[in-house]
C-alpha cells in the first residue's frame, strides 16, 4: 500500500513536465500526483480524520481515495465516469456525478446516517477556452456541493477544486451558505500556472434555516448577554434589541451549526 514520505530529491525531465510531485508519486506507490494535494489540504484544514467515512467525487484514478484510507479505517466511496480500478476495502461508483441516478446510487451505498466528509477534484475536459473551462467546472462543483447537501452529517466538511474565474465569488457565496466557515486554498502540489483553487466549507450547517431567511417569531427568554432567545423548528436564535414576550419579524443574520443571530425587521403588535 502506498506510503508517504516527506521531502527527497526528485528528477525532472529536460522539459521540466515530470515535476517533483510526479516523481514523488511513483516512488510512494500512488496512483497520481493529486495524492499530495489531498495531503495538504487535509494538514492545513482538518478535514479527514480517524473514523470519518467519506465519499469521494470525481475519483479516478484513486490517489484520493488511497490518501483518504490513510487518514480513516471508515467507510470510504469513491465515484468517477471512469473505471476505477479495485482498492482493498474501498467501494466504487462508475457513474456521472451529474447525473440522478448517480446520486440515487451514492445515497443508497451512503445509507440514511449520511458521511463525515465530501471531496471532489474532479475536473471536465478542458477545451482551452477559459471562460468555458470555468463555467463547467463551476458547473461540476455545484452538482458536488449539491451532492454534498443530500449526504453529509451535520458538522461534516466539503473540499472541491474549482477553476477560478468570475462565477467564483457567486460559488463561495452559495458554499457560505452551507457552511460555518468557508475558505479556499491553494496546496503546493497544485502546478503554480494552474487556475485551479480547492473550495472548504467546514461544519454543514443542517440548520432549518438560512442566511437571509424571515420570520415570526415570540421571543421566549432574555439570554444572559442581554440578547431575546426564539425558536425556529427547535433551532435556538437569539435576536438584538428585543424583550421578553415581544412578537418580531426576524431576519437570520448568521448560521452557526447550532443556533443563528437574527434582526429585527418589525414589532408585530399582538
Ligand atoms: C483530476 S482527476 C481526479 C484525480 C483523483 N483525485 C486522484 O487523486 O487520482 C478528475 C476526474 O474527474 C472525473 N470527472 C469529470 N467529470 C465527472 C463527472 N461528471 N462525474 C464523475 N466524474 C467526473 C474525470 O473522469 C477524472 O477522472
């Protein structure tokens, strides 16, 4: 089984295509280069630890899914368009992760209690147009972060590879949306011309609400820091500028995995 190992000196060919990580991969028994990246996304980001089961989109030929059964003995499903060949202990998917009958298969082998994390490095063809090569792998990752929806444990992590350009702002807004935290992040594996940046969204929010949402709501307690209390479905929020019994119409300001901030848009009187 593939083992890392840190630093070394590694041969480039003349045209300087073969890099380090290239190399490096060989020697170590991956399968590919990205391998690295995983690695190092995973040390800076906490993302993949003992235990965690993890479904992995975009997944051929495995580097990943060999980096991810290192980092946990969970259950680890990995899902590309193209064969990938067998890795003890890991399960498979041929399939379009665009696709429903994709996702039909990956919720079933995922089963009701759903994965700890979701990475996607999958990329399209590139055709050497930019602007298409960035609509379609903003396309790509939407259906991941889509996927990651239906099948992630609240609290569970999101990585996926974009191709940056002038819809990425609009994607890290939605992944805002969904996370707690959000980031992106450039590992030293990734090739320094390259247009590709990895997306985080840390801690799933399964919140029944969202950013920007409104409601009505009674304000049942007065927390100790002076703010009104009120339930959504259950959902603690605490809203500003409040008093008891008060009915407000409430406007979600901040998600947090386990309560949200809201203002108050109206006093309703009675
Ligand atoms: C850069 S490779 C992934 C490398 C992998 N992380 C590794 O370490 O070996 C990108 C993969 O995305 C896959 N891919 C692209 N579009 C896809 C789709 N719609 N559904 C499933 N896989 C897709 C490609 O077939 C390709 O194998």
């Amino acid at each position: 089984m593939a083992r890392v190992r840190k630093g070394g000196n590694y041969r480039k060919n003349k045209d300087g295509k073969r890099d380090t990580y290239y190399w490096k991969a060989k020697e170590d028994g991956f399968r590919s280069r990205a391998a690295y990246k995983l690695f190092q996304i995973n040390e800076k980001h906490e993302l993949i630890k003992p235990g965690d089961s993890i479904v992995d989109l975009g997944a051929a030929p495995g580097g990943w899914l060999e980096v991810a059964k290192q980092l946990t003995d969970g259950h680890i499903i990995g899902v590309d368009l193209q064969r990938i060949a067998p890795i003890e202990g890991i399960e498979t998917i041929k399939g379009d992760m665009t696709s429903e009958r994709t996702i039909e298969k990956i919720l079933k082998k995922v089963g009701e209690d759903g994965v700890e994390v979701v990475i996607c490095d999958a990329a399209p063809n590139l055709s050497g147009n930019w602007s298409l090569d960035h609509a379609r792998s903003i396309d790509l990752t939407t259906c991941a972060l889509e996927c990651a929806i239906k099948i992630l444990k609240p609290g569970g992590h999101f990585v996926a590879k974009v191709f940056q350009g002038d819809m990425f702002d609009g994607f890290v807004h939605k992944l805002s949306r969904n996370f707690a935290f959000t980031k992106s992040y450039s590992p030293k594996a990734s090739r320094s011309q390259s247009a590709e940046i990895y997306v985080i969204g840390k801690k799933f929010l399964s919140a029944p609400l969202k950013k920007g949402n409104k409601f009505d709501v009674e304000i049942t307690e007065i927390g100790s820091d002076g703010d009104g209390v009120a339930t959504v479905d259950g959902f603690v929020v605490f809203v500003k500028d409040v008093e008891l019994g008060d009915k407000v119409n409430i406007k979600i300001t901040d998600v947090k995995p386990n309560f949200a901030f809201a203002e108050v848009l109206k006093k309703n009187t009675n």
